[in-house]
C-alpha cells in the first residue's frame, strides 16, 4: 500500500506556511516539523512582524516542535523546509539532532552547503523536494519588493 504522507505531502504544507509569511510580507518561507507522518509544529518567517533576525521559519518550528515533544531533542523528528536553511538555522539544526531535513530550494548565497555548515552527523539531508514551486513563491515575492519601490 502507498504511503500518502511522503516528502512532497509534508512540503506542500510546508508550503502553505510560506504562503502565509508571503501574505504577511515576510520572506515567504515555510517549515513543518514531523514525527511518525504527524505535523507537530508548523511556522514560517516572522522576522519584520516581531523585529527579530532569528525569527526565521525553522528557528520557529524547532521551539514549538521541543515544546510540543517536552524536550529540546528532535532525533526522530524530519523537518520540511521551503529554502535551504541558513548557516544560524542549521547551527540550530545541529542542536536540536534533528533526525532529517528536507528542503525545497538551494540557498546558493546564504545556504548551509555552501557555507560548509556542519549538521549533526546522524542528520540526513535531502534537497529539491518541490524546489520549483518554492523557488516560485520567492522568485513572486522579492519581483513584487522591487516593484513597489
């Protein structure tokens, strides 16, 4: 039997976050966190509505993931992100031991691979998983940020 909860399932919701953060006109970037096919936590950029730097989608996740599971390790845990996450978030990843991450589009300037960012070794990484429909929704967002000024 085909499992309907795969990665492009979980990124799509990841999706819907990062819709919402682009209806808000935050960066439209989106993060669900999942453990045994279930979202506990969902989040996406909120860096200009609280005027915090660290306010980016997965920094969020990874606090409400910890608070929902009562514990700041999330070893069986796979996040699903809209962008390849930062060298801060993925400092971040480390700590937590997240179990995988799963992003949609590569970061080429600020992103953890090019960066040489060190995961946790147990992390697997995955990446592409619906990177056109992410990179659409930034490519949308920072066109429309020009445009209006």
């Amino acid at each position: 039997m085909m499992n309907p909860f795969d990665d492009i399932y979980f990124m799509k919701r990841a999706l819907q976050e990062a819709q919402m953060a682009f209806d808000k006109n935050e960066v439209p970037v989106g993060a669900v966190i999942v453990i045994n096919n279930q979202i506990i936590a969902r989040a996406h950029n909120l860096t200009e509505t609280l005027n915090d730097v660290t306010a980016h989608a997965e920094m969020q996740a990874f606090t409400a993931a910890a608070d929902f599971l009562g514990g700041k390790y999330l070893k069986e845990c796979t996040l699903y992100v809209t962008l390849e996450p930062c060298q801060m978030c993925a400092g971040a990843s480390y700590w937590t031991q997240i179990g995988k991450i799963v992003y949609g589009a590569s970061e080429e300037k600020r992103g953890f691979i090019n960066l040489k960012t060190t995961l946790h070794p147990k992390t697997i990484v995955l990446g592409g998983v619906l990177q056109k429909e992410c990179s659409e929704l930034l490519t949308r967002f920072f066109i429309e940020k020009r445009n209006l000024n």
